[in-house]
C-alpha cells in the first residue's frame, strides 16, 4: 500500500466522520492526517462549559466520530490499529492493510447518512425483544453496556430528567449557552437548527429536554407510552471510558437505524451529579451512567427530519504533509 493510498482514506474516514452525532451538534472534533496515522482531538473552544464542564459529553461526542472513521476504513476494506492514550491525541487510527470488502460494512457506511436525531414521538407499536437483544449486543461488543428499563424504573428515568430540567432552567448561564447553540438557521454549520426541533415540547411519558425556542417540526402525535427507554453504562469513568462509550454509542445508533428503530439520546440527567447518581442506582451500583436513551418504532408515514449542518470539512481536517 502506498503512502497516498494511506493518506486518501484517512481523508474520508474523516470525512466520514462528520456525520457523526454530538451534543447540540457541537461537533467538537478536530482531525490530524500525518506519518500514515490519523489523529482525533478534542476542541475546547467548542465544548458546552457550562451544561458539560467535566467534558465528558465532549468525549462522548469524540466517540461517536471515532466509530464512524473507523466504519468508513473497514467499507473501504482497511484493517487498523486503534490507540487510546490517556492524553491529546484522544486517539490514533493507523491502516495496516487492506482485505475482502464486505457487504455488511457497506451497509454500516450507508447508514451514516441514514441515521438522524429524531425528536417526534414514536408509534405505538414496541421494539420487538429480539431487536433489543441484537441491540444490546452491538453496544457490549462496542465496548460499553446497555440496560433495558423496567416500567417502575422508567417513572424514575422520567422524574430524574424533570430534575435535571428544573435544574438547567434555573441558571441563566446555562440557559445562554443552549440559547447559542438552538434554533435559528445555524449557517455556521454547528448547532441544532429551528428545522430539527419540534414545535413543542412532545407530551411523552419521559421528557425531552425543552431547548427554550420553538421548532418548525411537526412533533407527532400519542404519548410514547410504547417507547422502550435505558442507560448505556459502563465499568469505569475515565476519559478513556467516556471515549469508548461514545463508540458504543454509535455502533448502538447505527444498528438501531438499520432496524427502523428510532433512537433518542437524554443526557440531561447525566449531567447533574444528582440525577447521575439516580441512573447509577437504578444499574445496581454496579456501572457508571453515560446516556439515557429512548428507543422507538419509526413511524413509516414520517420522512426523516432534515439533516443538521455540518463543519466544512476543511475546518476539522488537517492533512501535514511527510
């Protein structure tokens, strides 16, 4: 393989990685082609300092887009190395050489563009078990862990989201930080535009976060009362952890999109300390919460919401020459 060959796919699995979901569609990514590696690094000047001070949903959101690099290595027929330091780069793709494409791994690449942030309510007609088993599946060999609530736990995952509202709707910093990255037309290519945000809140069993602007998106009808909701976890809390979670994740989102299942992120009642210590509870006391998700029937008679902007690819990739 030659060193251009090299180079070009690490281009696209950036280039894929764009499409990758992040919180408020901050993308907080940055990429580095040099020496036949590519490099992922964090961008603080896009991080949600106020709702995430920790950055743990700006690793998360990192992950995400690890996973779709490396989805886009495998549909181009690379085998890789992947490194995970404890320090910048938050890691390291390396390509070590090509094998037999398969048409699996194209329909992952496919599905990239497929999957959206759908906010509506969903059908009421519930994931089938064998679904969640597979799904369950794609995020332990993702490298976290996925737990399906119970009913009396979802009643709990519904008050301990209602705190974490109540909490964000009481600090004016916060409210700011998420007035600047919702609604609008987002021609800066970040952001979560007025075209993706429902025009009201969705009376669902567990809420939604109320972003404070009104949407142009029609947001259903019924009450998501067959929704299936649960925590994606994990054994540890580390950067490293945080990192992998948001690997899961999208191997999660990925597959869940492949099933015509609709998967709804919550991350309000993980970023109190408060709430995130009612998710852990809830798993036992046995793993460390990363995200809620709501899980959900597509409504076949729905077209998908429109794409959210997306950063030039020139402003998140850096190809160093040598």
């Amino acid at each position: 393989m030659s060193e251009d060959d090299v180079t070009r796919a690490l281009v696209q699995a950036a280039d894929a990685a764009r499409f990758a979901p992040s919180i408020h569609n901050t993308q907080p990514w940055r990429w580095v082609v040099r020496g036949g590696r590519l490099e992922l690094f964090g961008v603080a000047e896009r991080q949600l300092h106020e709702q995430d001070p920790a950055g743990h949903m700006l690793l998360l959101s990192c992950g995400t887009a690890l996973h779709h690099a490396q989805v886009a290595l495998t549909a181009e027929g690379w085998r890789y190395e992947v490194e995970r330091p404890s320090a910048e780069p938050l890691a390291t793709l390396r390509p070590i050489e090509r094998e037999a494409i398969h048409p699996e791994a194209t329909r992952h690449l496919q599905m990239l563009q497929v999957r959206r942030t759908d906010r509506r309510t969903v059908t009421d007609e519930a994931v089938p078990e064998d679904t969640l088993r597979h799904l369950v599946k794609q995020t332990e060999e993702g490298g976290a862990r996925l737990h399906v609530l119970g009913r009396d736990q979802v009643i709990e995952l519904a008050v301990a989201v209602e705190h974490a509202q109540k909490a964000a709707d009481t600090d004016e910093r916060l409210r700011a930080e998420t007035a600047k990255w919702a609604g609008g037309e987002r021609t800066d290519g970040t952001g979560i535009p007025a075209s993706a945000l429902p025009e009201e809140v969705p009376l669902t069993t567990v809420a939604e976060r109320d972003f404070q602007t009104r949407g142009t998106l029609a947001a259903g009808s019924g009450h998501d009362q067959a929704a299936t909701y649960a925590v994606l976890y994990g054994t540890g809390d580390a950067a490293t952890d945080w990192l992998r979670a948001g690997e899961a994740l999208s191997r999660l989102w990925l597959a869940a999109a492949e099933q015509a299942v609709s998967l709804l992120p919550l991350s309000g009642p993980v970023e109190i300390p408060s709430t995130r210590h009612t998710l852990r509870r809830m798993l036992g006391g046995t793993g460390h919460p990363f995200l809620a998700v709501r899980l959900g029937t597509l409504d076949p008679a729905h077209s998908a919401p429109p794409k959210t902007p997306r950063l030039p690819a020139g402003q998140v990739i850096e190809v160093v020459p040598g």
